[in-house]
C-alpha cells in the first residue's frame, strides 16, 4: 500500500500521543485486570514474590485455606469478611474458606455467625441489586509505547481521506516502522483499548482499520485544529531510540505549528519557548528533575535548533521538515506537472479541477494521477464515445479509485 508524502493530524491527538491517553474501564473490567503482589502472610515456597491478578489471588488463597495447608489468622478472615460486605458474591467463599481454616475457638465462632447472617441478608438481594445498577466508568492515564506511537502515527499516512485503510499487511508496517509482526497485533490492541482506532483482518496478515477521530478532522475546522506532518519529519521520529524524546520532538511539532500561526499574523519569526513547567506537564514523573530536563532538551536532533537556559527550552524548526511549509513548494511543482498534462484541454478545465486534482496529487501520488490524467483525457476530450463530464476531479478519483481496486 502506498505511503503518502503527508499525513493530517489532529493536534488533541498529537497532544495526547505525546503525554498519555485516557482509558475509560469499568470498575469490574479494573478489577479483573489489577495486578497486586501476594500479601505478606500468604508468602508460601510455591508462590512466594509472584505478581497476580486479582482474580487468581482469591482462587489461590481459597485453595490454599481448604486444602489445610494454612491456618488462617483471625484478623486476616475478619478482613474478608469486610470485603465481602461490600462485595459479596467476589469475596464471600475466600472468606468462608478463612474462617472454616481458623483453629477452634471463640473467634471462629463468632466470625461463622458474622459470616452466615450475612449470606442470609446479601445471597439474594446483591444479585438482584447489582442487575438494577448500571455500570460506572472510570477513567484512566496510560502512556502509548514508542512503537504504539508510530504505528499509530503511521497509520495516518497511509488513510484515505475518511480515516480508513483497506487492506495494508502486517508486514508493511512492520518494515516500515522498523519492528516485528508480533508488535504489530500488539500495537493494535493497545491502540483500540486506548480508543483511538478499530481494526479488522481483511485475509490472514491484511488489514483494515478506521481512525476512531479522524472524522473530526475536517475542513470546516479552524486551520489551528489540525497540522500537517510531513513524511521525511517521521522517519525522523522513526530512528529516535528513546521514548521520551520522541514525545518531547511531538510536542515541540505541535508547539511550532501552533506558533507559526501567530507568527504569520504578526509577520515575525520568533522562536518557539517551552518552559520547564510546560515539559513536566507531559514527560513522566521519572524525568522531571530539572536536570533530566536539561539533559533530554539538549539532546540534538535534525529537526530543530534549540538551547536550553535559565529553565526555558527554545527552538525554531528546520523549514526542510516543517509539514506546511514543505507542502506549499509541492503544491507548486505538482500544479505545474498538472497544467503541463493538461496543457492541450486547458480551456474545458476550471479552478475547482484543478483544486481536485492537486487534493488527488498528495492522496494518491504525483505519478498515478499524471498516469491517471493521460488515460481519461483521451476518454473524455478525443474519444468519439466521449460524454459531457460535469464533474472532471470526481471522475479522474473514481478512476484512480478502480484502479487501486484492480
């Protein structure tokens, strides 16, 4: 699948790729998938210093109760005992294993009495009452991966102008991002968790996704709501090794361009600041010692020029990889190669063409639009089979479009 020379990305996006991105779970879903240590006095040869779910951190403790080989301490039954009041039907038969492994006495009679009047009271009704209740949802931070990161981004330079791509391999992606098949598919579960795609298998190895957002990124928005990045600025952020600095070059794309806005009113070229409080708002907590701050601002890279003083990060962005900037000189050389082809019908071709025809030159390449034009100028202007096309930049896409398709 071809690989366009720009990609349009919302910058809400590029901000939340470039620090963390919200999960909504329900409390059920973040139950089954909490990871928490064994406790203390659960520390036994066969499972001592394992991380495990939850789930299986009840499983295991029940097992372990009945099974005689652990008598459990009076306070730690008591313990579940209060879980399961709030919590019935998850915790009720660990606790009742507890209390049955407990040594004779008072205590484990009077926790068996608690233990029972409140599978009388909570047996049924919790049941019943947990049907009525709709499920709550809570939102949690996560941090994409550098590879979630790129391939994600990657995506985008490969949709169509609906957000959906049909039919890439996993391969291609692969080699294109510079990673292996298996993270792949573990890229794409972590960004459909994460909300911010859908994907399907077409055929084994061949995919098809849809841009979960992308639908909001629309002409009718504001210029500042979406930027675009040019291809020879992400095979930059594809050599980045470390995680931290690719998110720090993300948001020094989106600052930039963001600026370069303001820069264009105002007709100066002031260079972009980030201060050292900006840069903890999104780098993990693990880097945002000043010094660490330091060190990562002043790491060079091709893109920008920058320095880093008094706690302030300024850089200006070499032109060559500046998206808006580079599309403009294409734009020109594409609309000569445009005119040129059709140089002999120039006077059947109007405005609005050509502007389709330069959208079509940057979605489907310079090269099959000129193929394309060369076969449908002779369909539409010197065929005696030719009809009246009312509409010269849709038919010239349907054709491009059939020609994918074959």
């Amino acid at each position: 699948m071809r690989v366009k020379e720009f990609a349009r990305i919302s910058k809400p996006v590029l901000k939340r790729l470039s620090g963390s991105v919200e999960i909504y779970k329900t409390l059920q879903e973040i139950r089954d998938e909490k990871i928490v240590p064994f406790p203390g006095h659960m520390r036994h040869d066969d499972i001592q210093d394992q991380q495990v779910s939850e789930e299986e951190l009840q499983q295991r403790m029940k097992d372990l109760y009945q099974d005689g080989r652990l008598k459990c301490a009076p306070h730690i039954a008591e313990e579940y005992i209060q879980k399961a009041k709030s919590d019935f039907h998850r915790y009720y038969h660990t606790a009742q294993a507890m209390v049955h492994s407990m040594e004779p006495g008072a205590q484990k009679e009077r926790l068996s009495y608690i233990l029972e009047g409140l599978a009388r009271l909570k047996g049924v009704k919790q049941e019943e009452e947990a049907a009525d209740q709709p499920p709550v949802y809570i939102a949690q931070k996560k941090r994409l991966s550098k590879l979630q990161i790129l391939q994600y981004i990657y995506i985008h330079f490969i949709a169509d102008g609906n957000g959906m791509v049909l039919g890439v391999s996993e391969h291609q992606i692969a080699r294109d991002i510079g990673c292996s098949v298996r993270s792949v598919r573990n890229n794409n579960a972590a960004l459909e968790k994460a909300g911010l795609l859908c994907y399907g298998h077409k055929e084994q190895g061949v995919l098809n996704y849809k841009i979960e957002e992308y639908a909001h990124i629309s002409e009718d928005y504001p210029q500042g709501y979406y930027l675009s990045l040019y291809y020879g600025a992400f095979e930059q952020l594809i050599g980045m090794s470390d995680v931290n600095l690719l998110r720090l070059e993300l948001r020094k794309i989106l600052v930039y361009d963001s600026d370069e806005i303001q820069r264009q009113k105002r007709g100066d070229h002031v260079a972009s600041v980030l201060s050292y409080n900006n840069l903890t708002t999104f780098l993990p907590q693990h880097v945002q010692y000043k010094k660490k701050v330091r060190e990562l601002s002043q790491k060079e890279t091709s893109m920008f020029r920058a320095s880093y003083q008094d706690d302030r990060l300024t850089f200006t962005m070499d032109q060559s990889f500046y998206g808006q900037t580079v599309k403009e000189k294409k734009k020109e050389e594409y609309m000569i190669s445009i005119k040129k082809e059709l140089e002999d019908v120039d006077r059947l071709i109007n405005k609005q063409d050509e502007t389709d025809l330069l959208q079509l030159a940057f979605e489907y390449g310079v090269s099959m639009l000129m193929t394309t034009l060369q076969n449908v100028k002779q369909e539409c202007f010197y065929s005696e089979q030719a009809e009246v096309i009312h509409n010269f930049g849709g038919f010239v896409r349907s054709e491009m479009k059939k020609k994918l398709a074959s």
